[in-house]
C-alpha cells in the first residue's frame, strides 16, 4: 500500500514538474513575444522620426518656393520703371510680402505643433508598451523564481520518498528469515 502511495505522489510530482516546466516555457515565450513589442515599438519610432525629417525638409523647400513665387509675383506687379514708385507703394507691397511670409510661417508654426503633439502622444504610446512589456519580464522572472522554488521543493519530496523505500527495503530485508535474504 505504502508502495502505491508512493508511486502515485511519483507520478503527481512528475505531472507538477511537467506543468511548472510547461509555466516557464509560457514566461519565456511572453518575454520574447515583450522584447519583440520594444523593438517593434523602437523601430515605429525610427520610422517616424525619418518621415518627420522628410516632411520638414519638403516645408522648407516648399516655403523657399512660395517664397521665390511672391517675390516674382510681387516683382510682377510693379509699375514699370519709367514710372516711379511712391514710397507708399512700396511700403504697401513690402507689408503684403511680410504678412505673407508671417501667415506662411504661422502655418509652419502649427503644422510643427501639431507633428510635436503626435509625436509626444505616439512616444507616451511606446513608453507604455515599454512599461508594460517590464511588467510582463518582472512577472514572467516572479514566475520563475515560484517554479525553480517548487521544483527544488519537489526534488526534495522526490529524495525523502527514495530515502523511505530504501529504509522500508532494509527493514523487510532484515524481517526476513536468514535463507530468504538472497
């Protein structure tokens, strides 16, 4: 009977270690499944970086020629030289290229504040992602730091239950009668 117990608390340990085995794969494979999140994330973040630098060199090559266009457009509309120009007029198509250039760069402005905002936002984003991808390591190494702990305590039930059989084996050894000891 004691022998059965024993083999059956065998077979219920193994099963524990199998499972605790199965948990430690399970960790591992989040860990690796956070660490590739971070390098998705720090790679999305590149990715953005190059297409913010992109779109700023495209503003300014875009504001030098609507820059270029109003100083034609203005040139245009001057009188001709034979008539001279009243420095009313030119003050007048001096303000209006000024307000031009300040309205272009308000909408620079802003354009770049709204690009810093989204930035910021999809930053926290990956921060967060970050932040929880460390959850996850700190709860998958807790988990285990929890298996390795049963699994020694397992190795010692395993040991005390080996050690007992060997004891009970003595003990029926040494019952028996001298001729049936063989």
């Amino acid at each position: 009977m004691a022998e059965i117990d024993v083999r059956a608390e065998s077979a219920g340990g193994d099963a524990r270690r199998d499972q605790r085995r199965h948990d430690r794969d399970d960790a591992a494979r989040q860990r690796d499944d956070a660490a590739d999140a971070r390098e998705d994330a720090a790679r999305h973040r590149d990715d953005r970086a190059r297409e913010r630098d992109e779109r700023a060199i495209d503003r300014a090559v875009a504001a030098g020629r609507r820059a270029t266009a109003a100083a034609e457009r203005s040139a245009a509309h001057e009188p001709s030289a034979s008539a001279p120009r009243t420095s009313g007029e030119e003050r007048s198509d001096a303000e209006e290229q000024q307000a031009a250039i300040d309205r272009e760069m308000e909408v620079s402005r802003q354009s770049q504040a709204r690009e810093e905002r989204a930035r910021a936002a999809a930053d926290r984003d990956a921060d967060d992602a970050d932040r929880q991808a460390a959850r996850q390591d700190r709860l998958a190494s807790g988990q285990d730091r929890e298996h390795a702990r049963l699994d020694r305590e397992a190795a010692a039930r395993d040991r005390a239950a080996a050690s007992a059989d060997r004891e009970q084996d003595e003990i029926d050894w040494q019952s028996r009668p001298e001729p049936q000891r063989d």
